[in-house]
C-alpha cells in the first residue's frame, strides 16, 4: 500500500488499483475516527462505498471487508479484511506520529520570511486586518488582491505595499456576502486602478471554516491558489468567539491548509475589532487566541471626508512577530456606483503627535533603547515623551515591558533590551 499525505487526511492506494480516501480524522479517548472513501482507479474508475469508520475497532473492518467482498470481490487480487487491517494500522501510526522532525542550522544561506505584500501579508503565515464596520476593511482585502496579482509597484499603489516578485494568486473565501457583491466590487477596483481585468477565484462559503475544510482545500488545490483572504473571521469560526474552542476550532483547520507546493498557505484575515473601551490597543474581537496566532496585524479606522463619496483610511500596525514596527498609512478612497470605479489616492500619514497616541509603549520604549541602550525608568519615560503622570505612568511602563520579557531586561537600575544584554 501507498500512503500519501493529502490536505484532508490521507490517500492509500493498492497496486490492485484500489483506493480508500481517509478523510476528517478525530481521536477521541483513544479511539481513532475518520471518513473513509473507497474506490479504484481503474478504467472506467468505480465509486464503491463510503461512510465514518472507528479505525480502532476491529469489528467493523470485519463488517466494511464483508460488505466489500458482495459489491466489488477481489479474488485472486487481494484480500478486503488485510487490506483493512493495513489501512487502519498504517494511518493510526501516521496520524499519531505528526509531522517529521526537521534540523535547522541557521547557516548564511538561511533567508528571512519573504513577503507576499510588504508591508501586511507576510508569505506562508497568518496575517489580519481588523476595523470597525463600514471601515473598508473588504475593499482594502481585495484591493491587496488586486496589488500582489497585477505586481503593482509600490510608487503605483496608495499605500506603497511592495509586491513579491512573483504574483500571488489569491482565493477569496467570502462568509459575509455574494458572489454578485464581490464581482461588483472586483470590477470596480479594477476600474479605479486602471489594471487591466484579472480571474480572482471566489468561494462562497456558508458553514464554519472547520466543516468547510475540505472543499476549501480541493478549492485550493484546483485553482493552485498560494493565498486565501477569510472574510471575515467571525463567521468563518462560528459559535462563541471569546471560548478558546471557538479559536482553536478555526485556527486549527486555518494552519493546516496548504498550498500546491506543500507550503502553509498564505492568510489575510478580514476581522472586527474587541469592542472593550476599556482597552486601549486593540485586538481582534473574540478570544484573545485570534490575534495572539496572527503574525502580522493592521487595524485599519476611517474618517468621512468633506468631498462626497469620499473617505480618509488609514492603517495602524497593532501586531507583529515576525518584522518591525511600521508607521501608519493612509489613503483616500472614492468610489462612484454609476461610473463603476472605486478608486484609492494617498494621503498624508497622521501627524506624529497622533502617531504617538496609537503606538503601545512597549513600541516606543523598544525604539528609544534601541538607540540609547539601558536607561533607569524615569529617563526611559521622559524619553519616551511622557512629561506628566510622574510615578503612576512609571510603574505603568515597568508593568508593560515586565509582560515583554521576551524583548527587555532590567539590569540594575535600568531597563535594556534583552538582544542587547551582555
């Protein structure tokens, strides 16, 4: 039998040409789960059975070999029940064993992440927008579609995002509206681009991500889309989204999606932010599991503008793990129902006091060590341009990079950055 690894589960196939599709595998409490489908690819090819199978109990191989023997018997090619018997051996040891144990050195031929658009989409991980309703959060989704696909170069585009060198090609998994809306809005920021028409794949998607996995994956596999765009996360995770099972019944699915190349898939998630006034950085609403996976998460607000159709946006970095901080962005962007266009024009970035106001300070504590090494608390505050609040924005300070220990130090007196501790 060989046993080959698929988006899903496994394929097993028989040099007799059968073929049996393992498919959704779940354990629970010792016993082994999963989907089987059984079929030949012989010509004509032939569809035998299907059903969900304890691939622990022995029993019912006995009952699928008994079944088998009647609809499609063997003879001299092969023997139903110790085709079994491998099957639910060979794919429980695969299962369980996981992924193979990789080596890494770390040489100088060792190269960074690439990006698929830089500066919000790193290649092959997790990244997010996140606003509030009305924000244009969708149309910034697709109009980084538009950006990676056409290679628009950064002095083209309102944002300046860098495509990679070679074209993305994206599928849009859309929860929220219709492939009617979404054509629309594709033509549109076409149209206002000036690029010339372009095939975006486009599923609809009705259930939550875990029950749609595996039309997504053959989605993927059959458009040889390397990037998805989710939109957007609250109906793609469904059920409770602050319960860690919400989270992980998403997350799970989302990062064992691959591409043709055996690589994670590329994701731009599209989603609202926590709705905690409380809370002065944002996240993602939900489970705190959402943006914690995340790699690379912008928040994106916008502000009506005097000119009709017209709105000023602009993009926050809120999180990244795996790059720096970048400073904000922003652009206009007018849209026309009757000319059909939805066009985006750059904009001043907010102004550096504002700019200051939106980054956490664990961001701006890190920019004023990097370029002045250690400092006490009380000069890392003034530095960081805090001239009021005295001994409660002090301690508040301390608390913060206290929760960045990955990042800082105390040394003494002083706080440094823990790269640069000797």
């Amino acid at each position: 039998m060989k046993l080959t690894p698929t988006a899903t589960g496994f394929s097993c196939i028989w040099p007799n040409g059968v073929i049996i599709l393992v498919r959704r595998l779940r354990e629970s409490q010792d016993t082994l789960y999963a989907e089987i489908e059984v079929r030949t690819h012989n010509s004509p090819e032939l569809f035998l059975t299907e059903g969900r199978m304890n691939l622990s109990g022995p029993r019912i191989r006995q009952q699928w070999a008994d079944d088998l023997d009647k609809i499609h018997p063997l003879g001299d090619n092969g023997n139903w029940r110790e085709m079994f018997e491998e099957l639910c051996r060979e794919v429980a040891r695969a299962y369980r064993k996981g992924s193979p144990v990789q080596t890494a050195i770390g040489d100088g031929d060792t190269q960074p992440p690439r990006w698929a658009l830089d500066p919000i989409i790193r290649a092959n991980m997790v990244n997010a927008i996140m606003g509030d309703r009305d924000s244009g959060k969708s149309l910034l989704a697709i109009l980084c579609g538009a950006i990676s696909m056409a290679n628009v170069k950064p002095e083209d585009n309102a944002f300046q995002f860098a495509p990679s060198a070679t074209p993305m090609l994206w599928l849009y998994l859309d929860w929220e509206t219709s492939f009617d809306d979404f054509n629309w809005r594709w033509r549109c920021i076409q149209a206002g681009a000036k690029i010339d028409p372009i095939a975006f794949p486009y599923r609809h998607c009705e259930k939550p991500l875990a029950y749609e996995f595996e039309g997504v994956a053959a989605a993927i596999e059959d458009t040889g889309a390397n990037g998805i765009i989710v939109d957007s996360v609250g109906m793609a995770a469904g059920g409770d989204l602050n319960t860690t099972e919400s989270a992980f019944g998403f997350l799970g699915p989302l990062r064992s999606l691959k591409d043709r190349s055996g690589q994670p898939i590329t994701t731009l998630l599209v989603a609202h932010p926590s709705k905690d006034p409380t809370v002065r950085k944002k996240s993602m609403h939900g489970s705190a599991f959402f943006t914690n996976e995340a790699r690379n998460v912008w928040e994106l607000q916008a502000k009506p503008s005097a000119q009709p159709g017209q709105k000023q946006i602009t993009l926050y970095h809120n999180k990244w793990n795996t790059t720096f901080f970048h400073t904000p962005r922003s652009a206009y962007m007018d849209w026309d129902e009757k000319k059909g266009w939805t066009q985006f024009s750059r904009a001043d970035a907010p102004k550096d006091e504002e700019t200051s106001k939106r980054t956490p300070d664990y961001i701006k504590a890190k920019n004023v060590l990097s370029r002045s090494g250690p400092l006490p608390i009380a000069q890392l505050a003034a530095e960081m341009g805090f001239k009021e609040d005295g001994e409660k924005k002090e301690h508040s300070i301390n608390s913060n990079l206290q929760l960045h220990s990955e990042i800082f130090v105390k040394v003494g007196d002083s706080w440094t950055l823990r790269s640069s501790n000797t």
